[in-house]
C-alpha cells in the first residue's frame, strides 16, 4: 500500500483551481477530494526512486473554503488519523478580496536534539498555531518564502549522523549535502514538522532559492564559481540541489496552464523514471544559466507578485556584471509593466535586499569597482577576497542591475494606471528593516515605493550583525560609505533612500493586507510562549 511520505503542501490557488503536491513511498494514483465537490487526481512521477505528483484541484467556487483529504491508490492517507489539527482547506478568493501576504527568508529547519531550541523559536511553527488556534480567523492568502528554505551548507546533528552511516565524512563535502538522496533528507527534515507540515497543507505558498539552497554565496563571482567547479563535489551537489529545487519547490510555483505547456513536465511524466530528463535539464542549466527560468509571476486580484531569480541568473563576467541575464531582465521588465491598469500593487521578491544600509551599499558597489580592476591588479585581488569574506553580493555589487531595477520602478510607479505601491520583498540579511527611496533628480514613480525586508524566520542573529547594521544605518556610516565610493570611483547611485522602520531582529514574518488601492504592514516576531507578538503595523498608503 502507498503511504504518504511528505506533504500535502498546498501550492496554487485561484478563483476555482488548485495545486496540491505531495510525495508518496510508491507509484500510485494520488487524489484530493473536497467537501464542497472539488476534485483531482493524477499518477505520480518518479525521480531518483522517489515518488511525486502534483495533483491539479478543480471544482472550487470563488470566495469559498473547503476542507479536503487526500487518498493514495484510494486509500485516505491525509489527514491523519490522529492529527491534532484542523482540517486542511482549499480557499478560493473572490474578486475585490483583501489580500494578506506573508513573507520571510532563511528557515534553519533542525529541530533541537532536546532541549532549548538554539536559534529560538520558529516563526512558521508560532503562525501555524495561531491558525489552528482560530481556523476561521485571519490567515495569509499566501505564504512567499524568499530563499533557504532548505540549509545544504549547515546541516543538523541528526542529519550529521545520517550522513555518518551513509557515507565518509572525512571526504569532502563532509556534512554537508553531496547529492539528490541527501537533498531528499533536507526536505524531509524541514516539512515533515508537525505545525509546520500542517500550515503548508492548509496556506498556499510561493517559493524561490537563495544561496544556502545550494551553497553559502552561491555565483558571488566568476573567480567563485571556476573555484567551486575545480573540486570534486561541486557538480554533483548543484545538479542535485537544481533536480531537487524543481521537484520541491519549483514545480508549485507555475500556474495549471504553465505546468500544462512545461516540456519538461511533460517528459517527467511520460517516463518511467524522469531522472536522465531532470538530470539533463540540470545540465543545461548548469552550462547555460540563461536557458532556464526559475522567475515566474502570480496574480492575486489586483496584486501581481514577481519572483525574480536573483542567484542562477546572474552574469558573472566583471565587465559585464549583471544580477539578471539579458532575457530575464526582459522579462522582469515586460511582466512589471504589461497591463499595468490591471494591478494596484506591484510586488518584486528578490531574496537579497535592493536597497540596504547606505554603508553597505557603497562598500558593495567600491568593492564591484575594485574587482573590475579600476584600481588595478592588485586591488582588484584584495576586493575579490573581500568580496567572498564579507558577503559583498547584493544588488549594490551589481551596480548596473541596481540602476536598472530603480529605473524600472519608477516607469511602472508612474503615469496614468500607475498602482497605489511597488514593494521590494526580500530576505537574507538575518533581519528585518523598512528603507523608502527617494529620486533626487526627479521624476521619480507616484507609487509609494518600499524595500521591505524580513528575516529570519528561524535562524541565528549574530551579536556581528545586530551592531553591524545598527551602525550601517547612521550617519557616521553613511559618510564613511561616501569614502568608500569615492576610492572605487563609484558615482552616486539614482537614487536616495532612508530607514523608516527597524532593524529589528528575531525570528520573525512580514504580513502584508492589500485591499483596493490600501496597504497595511505588519511586523510580528516569534515569542518563546509559542505566540507572534506585533512588533510594528502601520498603514503603507493613505487610502
């Protein structure tokens, strides 16, 4: 008999369909059932002896919920029989709705070996109970989490001893994750938790990668990556952190008309076995990164959400330095701007802030200079070190992309149909901060335009980084930064912006409650008591 491995996780859902993914011990036929009529059912697909499906759910009614169970082969198998929860719903919102986004970055999943938990509470455990708790109450709409969803680079003392029994660790890459069976041990690690498994069945998500999905810094530099490429381990770890991203994570975020025109998809399917197929679609992606698009869009009502893959697609020559290869930046720009009449919101989720600490900025953008060779050779071999030391890879080390991205804001911030806000969602910095832009020279968007960033939502805040962006916020910072920029020859950036909000730093999630042309923000942190406590809310536009 088939057995449930992992999920259910809710993935898409609109008005009258859904996605609902979902792993299984053996092939099988898996199947939702609501209580209300909605209905799916499709054969699993095989990758690397594992079993998947992404069951296509229709039948929903909009502005309805209803619960729903999940059988493999005909058997139920969700929810358990046992489960102190409530039922898992598939919600589908009516046109004029409000919309609740909530987002965060940079879940270190371990469980405590007994005891205290070393990082805190986790933020996606506290949501979950406040659902439970209340099932009729407030809930996301969607749960965008924005990069290392899953840690390849630092693994758990339990998953430590996994890897101990399977294979040498005194090999390189020791604890760490080497290939697509260990990558399956990470997922398992992190959604088969009880609150957390239960909140992901019940809240649909939107997902991307950032560098701990593969490795710390992933594609820092050209210099980083011939690096990696020379070691033993390196291929296979990015083509099975690739393969496994897909399977997990990527395959959700597409719409049922994408997952139905996806070649790839397809081709999984219609084998046997779908490894060679993912396998060489990771190839192709490792040889050519611009062949791939792991950037896609979503419409909730009149919010249109814009993952932007900020790490595979990056070039990395120093001459041509850029956070998105040409075609998709093309497509970043024609998804922001297409039909904008039709949207009051523009939100772009890129798990590394755009606008950060003035300091940081400018030593980012002084150490790109540096790395080019504007200083010369031997400069250029100190800032390349640097760089990979001290994490100089945001948008700011891309200097052309971090114009490229405050001009694109301000065209679609602006003129006739231009929406009540543009958001910048990010994660990655282990903390959370409200910065505003300004546009000095004019001509800057009527939208009210925001970098919100938020992290962690499990995961350690060093005493480093709680001094180290206090400080990057002040005054003093900010002309020390001007020195910086001033060696590196770096002119001053299109924009000027200040913190309004933060840092604060926790374990925490961002909410946003978008109705018409309103945007309502709010800041929560985990508490130990297993409550979200409301550290800051405050209204984002005036109507």
């Amino acid at each position: 008999m088939a057995e449930l491995r992992l999920g259910p996780l809710l993935r898409y859902a609109d008005g009258s369909s859904a996605t609902v993914w979902v792993e299984a011990s053996r092939p099988c036929t898996a199947e939702v059932r609501g209580d209300r009529g909605a209905h799916g059912e499709i054969r699993t697909f095989q990758i690397a002896g594992h079993h998947y499906a992404l069951i296509p759910v229709t039948g929903l009614t909009p502005g309805t919920s209803q619960a729903y169970e999940v059988f493999l082969d005909g058997t139920r198998v969700w929810p358990p029989p046992d489960s102190p929860f409530p039922p898992s719903t598939l919600h589908s919102p009516a046109d004029g709705d409000t919309v609740r986004v909530t987002f965060g970055s940079c879940r270190w999943a371990a469980p405590p070996d007994g005891g205290k938990d070393p990082v805190g509470p986790d933020a996606l455990d506290t949501l979950a109970a406040r659902i439970a708790a209340d099932p009729d109450g407030e809930r996301p709409d969607v749960l965008v989490l924005l990069g290392d969803q899953v840690y390849a680079d630092e693994t758990s003392p339990a998953t430590r001893r996994w890897l101990a029994a399977r294979r040498d660790l005194s090999d390189p890459p020791g604890s760490e994750v080497a290939d697509y069976e260990e990558y399956t041990r990470l997922y398992y690690e992190s959604w088969l938790d009880p609150e957390v498994r239960w909140l992901l069945s019940t809240v649909p998500t939107c997902m991307v990668f950032d560098d701990h999905d593969i490795v710390d810094d992933w594609n820092t530099s050209a210099a980083w990556l011939a690096d990696m490429r020379a070691t033993s381990w390196w291929r296979e770890r990015l083509l099975s952190g690739l393969m496994s991203y897909w399977v997990y994570q990527h395959l959700g975020n597409l719409t049922p008309d994408e997952l139905a025109a996806d070649p790839l998809y397809a081709a999984v399917r219609q084998h046997p076995d779908g490894t060679d197929e993912l396998r060489g679609f990771a190839c192709r992606a490792d040889a050519d990164p611009a062949s791939v698009r792991w950037s896609y869009r979503r419409d909730f009502g009149r919010v249109r959400l814009l993952m932007v893959d900020s790490r595979a697609a990056r070039v990395l020559d120093e001459e041509h330095r850029s956070m998105l290869d040409p075609g998709e930046a093309r497509w970043l720009r024609e998804q922001a701007l297409a039909d904008r009449e039709s949207y009051d919101h523009l939100l772009l989720g890129t798990s590394l802030p755009w606008l950060l600490p003035q300091l940081v900025h400018d030593a980012e953008a002084w150490n790109a200079a540096l790395c080019r060779g504007d200083r010369g050779a031997r400069w250029a071999r100190f800032g390349e070190d640097l760089r990979r030391r001290a994490d100089l890879e945001h948008w700011a080390a891309f200097p052309a992309s971090f114009e490229a991205l405050a001009a694109l804001i301000a065209e679609a911030g602006s003129g006739p149909g231009a929406p009540a806000t543009v958001l910048v969602l990010s994660g990655d910095v282990h903390h959370a901060y409200v910065a505003e832009p300004t546009w000095p020279s004019g001509g800057g968007p009527q939208a009210r335009v925001l970098q919100l960033t938020c992290s962690p939502v499990h995961n350690s805040v060093p005493l480093s980084i709680r001094l180290g962006f206090r400080f990057g916020w002040s005054a003093p910072a900010r002309l020390l930064g001007r020195r910086f920029a001033a060696h590196g020859g770096c002119p001053r950036p299109p924009v000027a912006w200040r913190r309004t909000g933060g840092p604060w730093f926790g374990n925490q999630l961002m909410t946003l409650t978008l109705r018409g042309r309103s945007a309502r923000l709010r800041l929560e942190q985990a508490r130990g008591n297993g409550v979200l406590k409301t550290v800051e809310e405050s209204a984002l536009t005036g109507s």
